[in-house]
C-alpha cells in the first residue's frame, strides 16, 4: 500500500457538489492498493501514518505526529498512485488492485486509524471527487509498506 500524506491546515472532499469530507488541521492522506496487498498492509500503514511526525511542535519543528496532536485525517482513496509511465506518456493502472479488492483494504486503514484515536473524515470510494486543500508547508511526504 503506498499514502500520500500532505499536511493541512484544512481539507475537503465533494461529490456531485455535495460534501462528503471535511477536516480542520492534520493530514490529508490519497491511499493507494496493489495486488498483493494484505489486512495487516493496512494496519501497518495506519500506525506509521499515526506517528508519522511531520507536524510542527511549538518551536515550529516538525517533530509531532496525529498521535501527539489529536489532528485529523482526511483519507481518499487514489489508485493512480499506482499509475506506471515507463512505458510512455499514457499511464498504466495495472499494478493498481480492482476496486473489489482496494476498498476492504482503503476501509481496513480507516478502520485502523480510527481504533489508534484518529478522527476520520472520507471521500466516496470510486466516485469522481473533488479535493480541495491548503497544504501547510507544503509537506508532502510518500509513505510504504
């Protein structure tokens, strides 16, 4: 599993004009599955995006995580984090898991993330959505299972 986490001051998430998500300060976090993803994929990357420590501290040192600060997190589920260019111009999708396999995955670390005390805000798994964010910083960081 890869997450593409940014930190914000805030973020949110529509679908069709209507809003589905919406986060004050934390992360927001584009999650993609491959293939050979697991449950415990999930779980593990739950836990290293909760102590990822990219949040300023009162010095203005990035040197807190959601598990210091209580922040939120805004997760939407991104399969073109998978995409491929090797080959060319045009991306290929194919090392990105179909959605039967992606979603149980994508609510698995939601799951996760909320039991670690995280405030869990989502977009609409599959739908076209629009994410409009204030990226702090900007910190964008590539985290991996």
């Amino acid at each position: 599993m890869r997450a593409l986490v940014q930190r914000v001051s805030r973020a949110s998430v529509t679908v069709e004009g209507a809003p589905v998500g919406e986060i004050g300060a934390g992360l927001c976090v584009l999650v993609g599955v491959t293939h050979s993803d697991t449950e415990a994929d999930a779980d593990r990357l739950a836990r290293r995006v909760h102590g990822l420590r990219v949040l300023d501290d009162a010095s203005g040192r990035m040197d807190l995580s959601l598990a210091d600060t209580g922040g939120a997190a805004l997760v939407i589920s991104q399969f073109t984090l998978y995409g491929d260019t090797t080959g060319g111009r045009r991306p290929s999708w194919s090392a990105a898991a179909p959605g039967p396999v992606a979603e149980p995955l994508v609510e698995r670390f939601c799951a996760a993330l909320r039991q670690l005390g995280v405030v869990v805000a989502t977009g609409r798994f599959g739908a076209w959505m629009r994410v409009e964010l204030v990226n702090e910083g900007p910190v964008t960081v590539l985290v991996e299972t």
